[in-house]
C-alpha cells in the first residue's frame, strides 16, 4: 500500500490517559522471508484511575498488538509490541492498529511504516493466477492505496507464454474510473515474459476523491477468458505537514450493533462523528456497499469541538460505510456495521 509520506506517524494529540515517547516507528527495509517484526512502544499513565486495555482494531490481519500487563496503575509505566507480518506485501507499506480501553474510549493508534524486500520465489510462485492455459499472470489485484488529488502513480504486473508459439495480448475495459491507463504489449513470444504499466494521473477534481476502482480483461490470442485484473487507489488530499491547524476525526464507536426494523425489514444502526481539531472536518467522499445508505454527504463540513450523529440502514445484515476525509492522520476511516441475532 502506497501512502503519502506526510501521514506516516502522525498523531494530533488524542486525549489519551496514556502518553508515548512515540506513536509510530519506522522500520526501514525488512525482508519478507525473515517474517514477523516487532517494535516496542513505551508509556506512562498519566491519569489519576486505574487503566484497563480492551480491544484493538487492525488496519489488516498483518498487524497485531501484544500487552505486557492487561492493566496499569496511576503513574506506571508499560509497554505495548506491534508485531508487522510482511508477507505477500512489497515497497513502502503503512500500517496502524487502534487500541481502546476496556470501557471503549481510543486510547492511541500507534503505525508502522516498512520497506519490504520481497522474497525471491520460482516462476511457478511467482506467476500464480492463470489466464490461459499458457498464460499467467504474478497478480489479478492491485491497490495503489493512497494517491493525492492532482497527484500521479505508477504500478505494474508481469505476465509469461509458457507454450511453444507467439500470443497476442489485448486489454478490454468492463470497469472504468476513467483515472488509469493501461501499457500493454500487443503480443508475448514464447518462454518470454512482459509488463503490463498501469499509470493512475489523478484530476485535480472533487470527483477524485473516494475509492476508485478499474477493472479489465486479459485476451489473449483474440478470445476472452475468465481473468480480470482489478486495480484500485483512494484519492485524498494533499497534506502540508507544516499546518498546525488540522481537523481531527473521532469515530465513535467504530463497530456499530445494528437493530432490525420489523416494518421496513431494515437493519438500522447509528454512530457519531466528532472534530477533535482545530480546523474545519470536510467529507470528501462516502462510500458504502451491500445498498446501505447513510445520511451524510460529500461536502458536509464539521467545525472544530462539534459532532455530529450519522444513520445508517441496509437490507444486508453486516455491511460498511467508507468516509474519506480531510484529517491527514488518517484520511480514510471504516466504519463497520453488524447485526448480531
């Protein structure tokens, strides 16, 4: 995942009863075949009241956070690891886990950042998802994460003719963001492998903003197969890491318990948004799935100190609502809904 170098480590000042020495780390170059790494993060609870940890939320499955001691006292001190699994992972990555206390409030989000050499693998590792039966490919997903508006990334994929004659390679578009373009040779000698180039320019447009996704198919030899290539980036703002005045969102909670409506057989569910900066909160863009919707929109502004109450319904029992925002900590925010019976 891609990230603006701005956003790595950055943490406004949660008021937390916990005070670090740092809330992020970075890793530098790790290898992928030495597997988990780890960084300690220390504290002090700075509070006068006994401090319990509760549950922690991931950004991926990759990151996890181990405590030493499941409470501290007034004034001690602690310690708290985050282990980072690189595998499957490649370049810069960042990576955060948040972490509440046992009564709900956050406490800290404490990030990782790495650059992963990635381990040597065999050309049949390598080029695991098949096209054609002489046609593979080293990937059929790939997420630009992080891209500014106005801004620019590159990506690419590898592709092999493992038979004994030329193919001919053509891309065809079913899904389009109208954001990337695609490079593709028109044909691939045999035993030879190529680049697809996938170059996202991003407009400098409020349209940009969001999850944007692209889709295509691989032909090969004129005929089409059930290969699709999907490529994905969320377009955010650009960040000045000099600006002390920033807004600061707070998602509470951010795994929301939903009610059944028993006449509209709607699951319902709400949660609130607060600004805890010192600049106007702006939604950029709010992105849901499962047809849920939500009643907020894009351009909706929250002053500093204000908060506001955000409903969400669906006919799908678990669902998300995606909000990509101006707070450069995190500039994109997940909220998870579930209906337990």
């Amino acid at each position: 995942m891609l990230i603006s170098p701005l956003l790595f480590g950055h943490d406004k000042g949660i008021s937390s009863p916990l005070r670090f020495d740092s809330v992020s780390s970075d890793l530098g170059s790790i290898k992928e075949s030495d597997g988990t790494v780890f960084h300690t993060f220390h504290f002090v609870n700075t509070s006068s009241r006994t401090l319990k940890f509760g549950r922690i939320a991931p950004s991926c499955s990759c990151i996890n956070a181990l405590f030493t001691a499941d409470s501290y006292e007034s004034g001690e001190t602690g310690e708290i690891i985050i282990g980072f699994n690189p595998a499957g992972t490649m370049g810069k990555v960042y990576r955060y886990v948040d972490i509440y206390e046992f009564e709900g409030a956050l406490l800290v989000s404490l990030s990782l950042t790495a650059d992963v050499i990635p381990e040597v693998r065999s050309r049949d590792e390598q080029f695991r998802y098949r096209i054609t039966d002489h046609v593979y490919a080293t990937t059929d997903k790939i997420n630009m994460g992080y891209i500014t508006i106005g801004g620019h990334a590159t990506q690419s994929l590898s592709v092999i003719n493992t038979s004994s004659d030329t193919v001919a390679l053509h891309l065809n578009p079913i899904e389009q963001s109208f954001h990337a373009v695609f490079d593709c040779p028109p044909s691939l000698a045999p035993g030879t492998t190529a680049m697809i180039g996938i170059d996202f320019s991003i407009p400098d447009s409020p349209d940009a903003y969001g999850i944007k996704k692209d889709i295509v198919e691989i032909w090969v030899d004129g005929a089409r197969n059930s290969f699709t290539l999907s490529t994905s980036f969320i377009g955010i703002d650009h960040f000045n890491a000099s600006c002390r005045e920033t807004p600061d969102m707070v998602i509470s909670p951010s795994m929301v318990a939903l009610d059944r409506n028993m006449i509209t057989r709607r699951f319902e569910g709400s949660f609130i948004i607060l600004n805890r900066g010192n600049a106007d909160l702006h939604i950029r863009s709010v992105e849901t799935e499962s047809s849920a919707c939500a009643n907020i929109n894009n351009g909706k502004v929250i002053p500093p100190g204000q908060r506001k109450k955000i409903k969400a319904k669906s006919r799908a029992a678990q669902f998300s609502v995606f909000l990509v925002t101006n707070d450069p900590a995190r500039p994109m925010r997940e909220i998870q809904f579930k209906y337990n019976d």
